[in-house]
C-alpha cells in the first residue's frame, strides 16, 4: 500500500485512519520494497528527489516497506518521532505513524516537546465536551503566542491522538527555565533533570565539539563562543526533561515523543537520558523525519561525519519545506538585542 500524503484539510485525519486500516489489509509490497510513503506532498522542495518517500533502515543500511517500519513502531515502549518544526509533510507522517500505533489497540500517551510542564493544568482543564477538538488543545495553551509554527501544521498530530483518547503530555520545561540554567549552570535545573544529566557524566570531546558547531551554525555564526556552552546546556536540558516525561507519563503502552530531530537521537538525545531499568521496560524506536538536498543522493550522505549507526532506526526522507532565509531575520534580532542576547531563548528558533 503506498502511503499518499495530502495536503493538510479538514478530512487529513479521516484519509489517513482508512489508509491505515487500508494498508493493514493489504500486507507488505514485495514487489516493490522501495515504494515511496509519498506522493503527493505538501512541501514544495525538491519533490522529485529519488529519495523523497523513500524508508531507510539504518542498521539494515536499506530502503523498507511501511509494513516494515508499522512492525517496529508497534512492537515498541517509547517511539521517537523527530521532526523539522515548519515541514508540514514531517506533521502529516507523524500523525500517520501515531495512527500505525493506535490501530494496533495500543493507547500509548502523546508527549509533545513543544508544550512545557507549566501547560499541563490547562490541558487536563479541557472540559469533555470540547476533549476530541484539536483547537480547544491550541486555545487551552495559548499555541498562537508560542512562537511555535502555526498550529494548523501540528493539527493532525493532534487529532491522530484525541481520536483515539490518548494522554497528551506536555513534556518540556518552560523557556524561563532553561534561561535561568543557562545563566546559574546545572543547579537551577530540576532535581530529576539534573539527576539524569550527571548519570549520563560529561559529553565526549567529540560530541561537545559537534554540538557546538551545530548551536553555532543554527544561529548563522552570530554568537559568541562563550554562549555556546550554555546553549548546550540547554539542548541537555531539554533532552533529560523529554526522557523524565515520557517515563512518568508513559501508560502500559509507553509513550510516543513529538520532538525535533536532534532530540529523537539515540547517541544523544531524549533515548541517552534512558537509564537502564527504563530501557529494560520495552524497545525505543527513533524515526527521522529528513528534508532531501538536491546535493545529497543517498541515505549515506546525510550523516557523513559519524555514518548512520546510532542515531536513528529509521529515516523517512520527504521534500523540503519552502521558508525564508531564518539567518536574515536572526540576524536582525541580534543587532537590536546586541546588549543583551537571548540565551537559551527556546525551542522555536534555535531547536535541533
């Protein structure tokens, strides 16, 4: 069954809960082990890449099947959907993989890394009546003065899991928070976040070195260097915070994670703030969520520096989404915000 990923209306969730029945029906395509998820997608770049649609196993280091990646996210605990925050396509995936989840009979809870923890109340304020609409979630929170994309992008998401009534999470710290530990260090952190970061002890030189070049190069070079290092500190942050939330809230059919890419890592994200008796509960499975480049042709070109192992277990390429050059604007809130700059500001503008 080939996957067809509209473009996001009001009958996206119901097209989408019939092709998952539909698919299941079906069986795998052995015919054609690399038909693409995609088809007719919403972003707009690079349509016609040979990758777009295509499934990567990473540690088979092959394309696969949908019936392939359903087995995996279906027989996991915790399920890692890592994202590029304004990529519509990646949304519309997401909600197909939460739909692959619940079609099974699992009822796993929904964390979402751009909610944080202090939005919790409101969204367990919900009255019953307006519990299945996705906008009373966006209004509850406020979504339209988060600085997060627009919400009609994070909708299906949204509906994929109130349809089937499952536990929303709002699994981040508030932005005030991470701010405050990038001025103080670790001590202005929770004591269960902090706990998780000095279990996991200091990154490897080589991992502090990659994480800095990638802080700096998402801020278009504009920072500097002694603000990295507290960016870091905030990614780490993060990372321990999603891990802390998707434990507490998981049900007995784990939990699933909205997050952007960097954080669904396994060599350094969310998976690595896991400790061992979390891990010995069921199997985490990370999915990303990849935008194609005309410039990159295959799967191993897009994680040149380490190769694919350990990062993820499964790629999903798409196209990319068309947005303005984000260095422009940046740049331009630098020079206003020159005395004093914005660090570990959140997760909209500088988030992995």
């Amino acid at each position: 069954m080939t996957f067809r990923a509209p473009s996001f209306s009001a009958a996206t969730a119901v097209v989408l809960l019939a092709a998952t029945a539909c698919a299941a029906r079906s069986g795998p395509r052995t015919d054609r082990p690399e038909t693409p998820l995609g088809s007719a997608w919403a972003s707009t770049q690079n349509r016609d890449h040979p990758l777009a649609g295509k499934i990567w196993d990473v540690r088979k280091k092959a394309f696969v099947g949908e019936q392939e990646l359903r087995a995996a996210v279906t027989s996991a605990r915790y399920v890692l959907l890592g994202e590029v925050h304004d990529n519509p396509d990646h949304h519309l995936l997401q909600a197909r993989v939460v739909r692959m989840v619940t079609g099974a009979g699992k009822r796993p809870a929904i964390a979402f890394e751009m909610l944080d923890e202090s939005q919790q109340p409101a969204i367990d304020a919900i009255p019953a009546g307006d519990s299945g609409n996705p906008d009373s979630v966006r209004d509850a929170v406020r979504w339209d003065e988060s600085g997060w994309p627009a919400f009609a992008l994070y909708r299906p998401i949204f509906q994929a899991a109130l349809d089937a009534h499952l536990p929303i999470v709002a699994a981040n710290l508030p932005r005030a928070r991470i701010r405050e530990a990038s001025r103080a260090g670790i001590t202005a952190l929770p004591a269960s976040v902090r706990e998780r970061i000095e279990r996991q002890g200091p990154l490897a030189p080589a991992v502090r070195a990659e994480l800095r070049t990638e802080m700096a190069e998402s801020h278009c070079g504009e920072l500097p260097d002694s603000m990295l290092d507290p960016l870091i500190l905030g990614q780490r942050a993060r990372d321990a915070q999603l891990a802390d939330a998707i434990t507490k809230a998981a049900t007995k059919d784990g939990a699933i994670l909205i997050t952007g890419a960097g954080h669904a890592r396994l060599d350094r994200g969310v998976a690595s703030y896991l400790s061992a008796q979390e891990l010995a509960k069921g199997p985490v499975v990370a999915i990303a969520f990849e935008e194609v480049s005309a410039q990159k042709q295959q799967p191993q070109d897009y994680y040149p520096a380490q190769g694919d192992p350990g990062r993820f277990d499964f790629v999903v390429f798409t196209p990319g989404a068309e947005r303005e050059d984000p260095c422009e604007k940046l740049r331009e809130q630098m020079q206003r915000m020159k005395k004093h700059p914005p660090v570990g500001e959140g997760d909209a503008g500088t988030q992995l």
